[in-house]
C-alpha cells in the first residue's frame, strides 16, 4: 500500500480485546515509529481522557502518548467550540468528556445549555433524561459522541451511549448529530491532527458497521482486520448491511504489517 499519509487505527477488536492485546499489536506500532509513518489511535469511547487511554495501552505493552489519542469526545468538543466558541453546554457523560469540552473552552452549564453533549453516562438517570429532553425541546443542539448501543465489559455486554440516546431522542423528539464511527466527523477530526487530507490516511479497523463505514464516508482507503468483530462467515453480511466494502482484507495484524511494508 503506497503513499500512505497516516494511519487511523482503531483500538478495541483490533489492537486488543478488553485488558488483552492482541498479537503483534506492539509490533505493529513499534514498525510504525521506525517506518515514521504518522498514525493516530481513534476510538469511540467517550468516557476515557486521551490521556487514560494511552495508560491503558502501555499496559498492555502497546507504546502510546496521550497526543496519538483522538476519542469521540475530542471531536465533539472540537464540533461545538468551531460552530459556537465559548458555548454554553450541559455534559451527559463521564471524565473524558467534561474534560474535553472544559478544554476546548466551552463553558459547562447545568441551565439554559446551547448544547446538550451526551456520551456514555453510567449515572445516567430518569431526571438525567428528563433535563435533557426539555433543553433539547427548549432549542439546545443535541451532539452525541458516539452511536454504540451496546458495550463489552467485564460483566457482559450493557448499554452504551447510543441507548441513552435513543431515549434522549424519543423524549425530545429530536435526533442528535452524531460524532462518532460510523459517522464522518471523527475521522474528519483526525485528520485534521495529522494535517492530511482525508484520501491520504488510511483507516484500520475490525468492525465494518463502524471503522470501515466511518472510513469510508469520510473518504479514507480501508483496511478490515479480522481480529474482532468482523469474521470470513459474517464478512459478506455485513458488506450487504453497511453498503460498503474495504479496500483491503488482513487476517491479523502481522499480515497488516507485510501490507504496510513496514
């Protein structure tokens, strides 16, 4: 694969599963660093700081710095300070997103918002949802980080940012402009760190609903890795659900590698 401005680089499913790495991800990003070929660690996960996740990462064994870490909330913080600078919103979410609205200079409210931004909230509550969807009736702008329904985590699968969402919407009648994969504006986002255009980073992901649809609406070359969600059995499927297709198929990430040429 050749002229390759950077790399965007999903994290669960295709660098680890949960607190395990998966194999030769170290490798990968280590080939990376000594190729000097720019890259960025881009999840959906809202309610980590870049900062965590990169702990998270070294944890792992997997060299990261809290500059390669572009989350959903970053981007929506970014979303809103660029349309409205200074904003006043009202956070439903957890520590990375209340940091990375605070950063970006927006001013965190808890009456009259201009913007409710919701992300995951595991305190999340009847008035939480009650709050929200009269702000959002009263005219504030409705921003999601991320539209994940449902989450992995130690004790089974639970709800996600998407779900609490769905009843923000259903209670306020009005849907949220979504941030996160499979949506544009993350990898758009990301982009604009590594200071390329869009068709010179490359998209790497195991999820075709979400990584390779998010690559490829904001018009990214893809690279599906068989390492999470996506399998050969469920592949044709989801081509089918998603309407799109990758560019290119790696069965593991040593493979990634040998397609990189790094």
């Amino acid at each position: 694969m050749n002229n390759i401005g950077g790399l965007l680089i999903d994290l669960d499913g295709t660098l680890y599963h949960g607190r395990h790495m998966i194999p030769d991800a170290d490798k990968l990003i280590a080939a990376l660093r000594k190729a000097e070929i720019p890259f960025l660690f881009v999840t959906n996960n809202s309610s980590r700081t870049a900062a965590s996740v990169a702990a998270h990462l070294r944890e792992m064994g997997i060299d990261a710095n809290p500059e390669e870490v572009c989350t959903s909330s970053l981007a929506a913080a970014r979303y809103v300070a660029e349309e409205s600078p200074g904003a006043a919103v009202a956070i439903i979410g957890e520590e990375g997103l209340l940091q990375a609205c605070t950063e970006a200079g927006l001013t965190i409210v808890t009456e009259k918002p201009q913007y409710v931004v919701q992300g995951i909230d595991r305190s999340f509550t009847y008035e939480s949802l009650a709050r929200a969807s009269r702000w959002i009736r009263e005219g504030a702008r409705f921003v999601l980080t991320n539209p994940d329904v449902m989450l992995p985590s130690d004790d089974g699968i639970t709800p996600g940012a998407g779900t609490l969402a769905a009843a923000i919407e259903a209670a306020s009648g009005v849907p949220p402009v979504v941030i996160g994969k499979p949506e544009s504006h993350l990898v758009a986002y990301a982009t604009s760190l590594l200071g390329i255009k869009p068709e010179e980073a490359v998209m790497v992901g195991d999820n075709m609903r979400t990584d390779i649809s998010a690559g490829a609406h904001a018009g990214c070359r893809t690279v599906l890795v068989l390492t999470g969600l996506t399998t050969r059995d469920n592949l044709e499927d989801y081509q089918r659900l998603t309407g799109v297709k990758p560019d290119e198929i790696c069965a593991d990430l040593a493979e990634l590698m040998v397609l990189l040429g790094v």
